[in-house]
C-alpha cells in the first residue's frame, strides 16, 4: 500500500511540474498586443481619404519583424471626440500602450504624468540621431528638460498670394525674403473701393494675426519658465503696433473668409496642409478654383526674419505601459523610419519631420504628381529652411488660458485703438499674476 502511495505521489508531483512547465511554455507562446490611439482624418482640418493607409503599412512592417505581437487600434474616432475618447481610457486604467497627442493636450499629459519620460530610452539607444529631426519638431515634444514625445507630421504656416488679383493691379509676387514695409505697401495698394458705394471691396490680407507677427519679428511671448510673459517687449510691441496699422487700412470694414474665397484679398495665411490639398485635384475645383494662387514665406519684421509658427503631431508611449520596448520600437518606426515618413508625403497632407526625408527631390516629385502641369511646388530646400526656422508654441501647463487672456486684450487694443505700449504692460501684469496662482 505504500508503494501505492509513493507511486500515486510521484505521478501528481511529475503531473503538477508538467502543466508549470506547459503553462510558462503557453504563456510564453502567447500573441503580446500592443494598443496604439489614434484618430481618423487629417489632423490639420482638410479632406483626407488615406489617414489609416500609412499606419496600416507601417503596422504589417512592425509586426512582420516581432513576431508574436500584433498592434490594435481602435477606428473611427473623430478627432473631435478623440481627448474625451482618451481621458475615458486613462479614467479606468486603460490607455494606449503608444498614442497620437492632439497640442491642445500634450502639456496636461505630460504635467500629469500620463506619458513616459523619454529621455532613458533615448540615451540608451545608441542609433538614436535626434540631429536627424527638424530641431522645431523634435522640441515640439518637450515639457520642462524632458522629452515626452516624438514628432510624426508637421506643417509651417505659409502666405497665400491671389496672383491674380496682384496682376491685376501690375503688383508683382512678392519674394521669399520680403518684409513688413513690403506688406504693409502692397495691402494699401489692393486696399479699394471698386464700385463707388463707400463701401471696401478689395482687400489686403484676412486673417494674419498679431501671433504671425509676433513670430516673424522675432518675439518671444513667455520666459522659459513659464511664469512670466513678455508682453512689453519691443518685438511685441512692434508687432502689434505692425497689426494696428494693417487694421486701418480696411477703415473698420472686417474682411472675412467669403471675401477671399471670392477672389477679392490678395493674402491670408494658410498651412502647408491647405497648400497640398487645395492645390490638387480633386479638391482644387472645390476652393480657390476662379484665380491662380502660390504661397511664399511670411513677411519679415525690422526683428526678425521670415518665419512662421510651425504645429506638429506627436506620439508619445504610456507611462503605464507593459511593453516599453516594444512600445520604444514602434514609436521610432513612425516617426524615425525613412520609409514611413515619406508615406507622410504620399498620403498625408503634412510634411515629414526628418530633414532628409522633406529636403530631398523625390518629395518634390511626389507633390508635383497630383498638381496641374505648369504649378510649381514649394521646393524641399525652402520647405526644410521654413520647417527649421519656425516658431513653436511654448508648452507651458497655463499655455491655453494665458494666451486666451492676452487675445482677448490685444482684440481690444486694435478694435479700440489704445495705446499699445500702456496696454501691453498692463496685459503683462495680468498675465504673470495668472501664471504665478
């Protein structure tokens, strides 16, 4: 009977140590999905049929070479309704491995920890050039000393030029390098009425704002800190002073988007985005169809240079994620692989965020695939240089509500002609007080 015994308690111990080993063996064996957020259309506001075509791609690319791991996402969601979609998944615990960060959330997900501090990772792997991104771009993705994210698409801000109506009034295009004086000359010039009534209806420029002047002027609006403005600097102060006289050109008159639609202004700032889209078929019969129009860079100010505020789409990982590495891995594909970054240029509407993909001739190509013969496209050279040398807006926790503070003010010292450099200082102290609380 004890030999029974000894013989039934060798059994079970050698059947309990095979299904140990058969459980670690399965587990082991089991697919590792990595969750990746991430909204549908184009992030800056214009048509777009492909917006899953460049992930879908890059997802076989990253699952053919880690086998056992499949990357999920969850479609269509709007990118309206992607930050509630979100916050309900960090509410329960269940965000993202890896995700898409709209700006208007990055500095709350990085104040509040969601994302993971990247700068380990990068020093840790040695292949990692961050010299290969635009240094605007990669910036894009800093809060503090840290890197909490990656760039995946960028476009700059351009000027549209209605050619036609410049010809009309034997005005030349301006060049890349033309300034304030030039601007401001050209506007007063297109400035008219045409029918006799009293009534403006040409115009020089809609929606150029006292921030594109400020940028172009070479302004800086907050101290790196973050807890003081700079409203009464010089640079500012020009810029609005720059915004008040392009106002009284128009002598009250508002000049709105159907005005420019209809072929009656000769500028209005536009992204690269809009450029791409509404320079090609089919979406060019829909807008700007009835004059012929370019893009040049922004005017200059007596400060500054031609520059432009540059707005970028991050990915950045979990800070709660399983998977860092795999997680790392997929995060580098996006955003650093070669490949996939000129898909950005293929199906997308931006511009890559890495200097050799963006500056070399087979974008150009790309771009001129889709345009009628006899346009010309933005060279890579000159893109790179506008991407390069553009303005970021500073990520700064109170960023959204300081800034809506200082539009409110400005608003009303161009509507109502208060002397800027009063104004500004009153403004500056506003602010700081905001941002100190």
């Amino acid at each position: 009977m004890k030999k029974m015994y000894k013989r039934i308690s060798v059994f079970l111990a050698c059947t309990m140590i095979s299904l140990l080993v058969f459980g670690i063996w399965h587990r082991s064996r089991e697919e590792i999905v990595l969750e990746f957020g991430m909204f549908t259309g184009s992030y800056w506001g214009v048509e777009s049929a492909n917006s899953f075509r460049i992930i879908d791609k890059a997802i076989r690319q990253f699952e053919e070479t880690h086998p056992g791991v499949r990357v999920h996402y969850y479609s269509g969601i709007s990118k309206e309704d992607y930050s509630e979609w979100f916050s309900r998944k960090v509410l329960v615990h269940e965000e993202p491995d890896v995700f898409m960060v709209l700006g208007e959330d990055f500095n709350q997900f990085a104040s509040l920890g969601i994302m993971k501090n990247l700068n380990q990772l990068i020093r840790e792997d040695q292949g990692f050039q961050r010299d290969r991104y635009f240094s605007t771009t990669f910036e894009s993705g800093q809060y503090g000393d840290a890197q909490y994210s990656l760039p995946y698409e960028t476009v700059p801000t351009l000027m549209f030029v209605n050619k036609t109506l410049l010809m009309s009034e034997r005005i030349g295009m301006p060049g890349y390098d033309w300034n304030w004086d030039e601007f401001y000359t050209i506007c007063e010039k297109m400035t008219k009425d045409l029918d006799g009534d009293g009534i403006l209806d040409q115009f020089g420029v809609c929606h150029y704002s006292w921030i594109d002047a400020v940028c172009s002027n070479g302004g800086v609006i907050f101290q790196p800190d973050g807890l003081e403005s700079c409203f009464s600097d010089p640079q500012i102060a020009d810029a609005v002073k720059f915004m008040s006289r392009l106002e009284q050109i128009n002598q009250g008159q508002k000049v709105m988007q159907d005005d420019f639609n209809a072929g009656n202004v000769a500028f209005m700032p536009l992204t690269f985005a809009e450029y791409r889209t509404y320079k090609t078929y089919p979406y060019k019969i829909k807008r700007y169809a009835n004059f012929q129009w370019d893009c040049v860079s922004m005017p200059a100010g007596e400060q500054g240079g031609n520059l432009s505020r540059v707005d970028t789409l991050l990915i950045g990982i979990s800070a709660n994620t399983k998977y860092e590495r795999l997680a790392w891995e997929f995060l580098k594909l996006l955003t650093y692989d070669e490949e996939v970054q000129m898909d950005i240029f293929r199906y997308s509407q931006g511009a890559s965020v890495l200097k050799a993909v963006t500056e070399s001739k087979t974008v150009e190509e790309i771009m001129q695939q889709n345009m009628e013969e006899g346009d010309t496209v933005i060279s890579g050279s000159l893109l790179g240089k506008v991407i390069e040398t553009g303005y970021v807006e500073p990520k700064l926790k109170k960023y959204e509500q300081a800034m809506s503070i200082a539009n409110n003010e400005i608003k009303e010292i161009l509507e109502n002609d208060k002397t800027v450099d009063r104004s500004l200082k009153i403004l500056q102290r506003t602010v700081n007080d905001y941002l100190k609380q």
